[in-house]
C-alpha cells in the first residue's frame, strides 16, 4: 500500500468524512506523500538543494494507478519547488487514493449536501487501518521497525 493510501486511511473517520484536526492540511499532506510515493518508485528526484525542486526523472508507467495518474499530471510543474507542488491541486492525490482503495474495496463513496458537493469514503473492510494503526503503535513502542 502506498504512503498516500496508508496516510488517506489515518485521515478519515469510519463514517469517511476528514478527520476534523486534519481537514486544513489533509490535501497538502496527501499531495506530499504522492511525491514521496513517486521519489521510492524512482520516477522523480526532489532537490536537496534550498529550492527543494522536484524533477521527473523517469516518465515510464510504474504499474500503480495512482502513481501513474500522478506522474502524468506533473509533467507541466517538473522542475518547481516541492511546496508548490504540495499546494497544486492539478495533483489530485486525495481522488486518486481514495479511487484505488475503493477499488480494493477498502472504502467505499457517498456524496451529500447541497448539489452533492461533498463527498465521503467510509470504510467498507477496517482491516487495513486497523493493521496500520497497530503497526505505527508498535513502532512508537520501540517494537516494530519503522
């Protein structure tokens, strides 16, 4: 499972709303660890340099759905800085987590408000999260690796 699907688990609630502490950041957050998931695939490179520039080191597919979406969306921005690309929301990377756990029938979607503006991810099998959860206690604990 990607950092971003891991990351999208921790932020909503079981009824798939945002957890409300997380809901300002979330989308930064999540545009983030698709960068991360993107860098550990090989496809890109961020700078270490002040800028902090990330750069598209490989254009091939690398298998994943998400990764692969993400890759193609930030072609134009190859060469910006890592924040502005956290802050774009070209990235897509809440839609494009939350698509590949529904797929793996993780979450599932409902949408609501007015015009049905908003929509929701409620989980539909808690095992992965639980997993996770039980896994980053472990770690803090001193009794996992990281």
């Amino acid at each position: 499972m990607l950092i971003a699907e891991k990351l999208l688990l921790l932020l909503l609630t079981d009824s798939g709303s945002r957890e409300s502490r997380a809901s300002l950041m979330a989308p930064v957050a999540l545009r983030a660890a698709v960068l991360i998931d993107l860098a550990q695939a090989g496809r890109i490179r961020i700078g270490e340099d002040k800028k902090k520039t990330v750069r598209i080191i490989d254009h091939s597919p690398t298998g994943h759905p998400v990764l692969d979406a993400a890759l193609a969306a930030l072609a134009p921005k190859d060469g910006k800085r890592i924040g502005t690309i956290a802050r774009w929301g070209g990235l897509r990377a809440l839609e494009l987590a939350a698509d590949s756990l529904k797929s793996a029938g993780i979450l599932g979607e409902t949408k609501g408000g007015i015009f049905n503006w908003f929509t929701r991810y409620p989980a539909l099998n808690p095992a992965p999260e639980a997993a996770l959860r039980a896994h980053l206690e472990a770690v803090i604990r001193g009794e996992a690796p990281a």
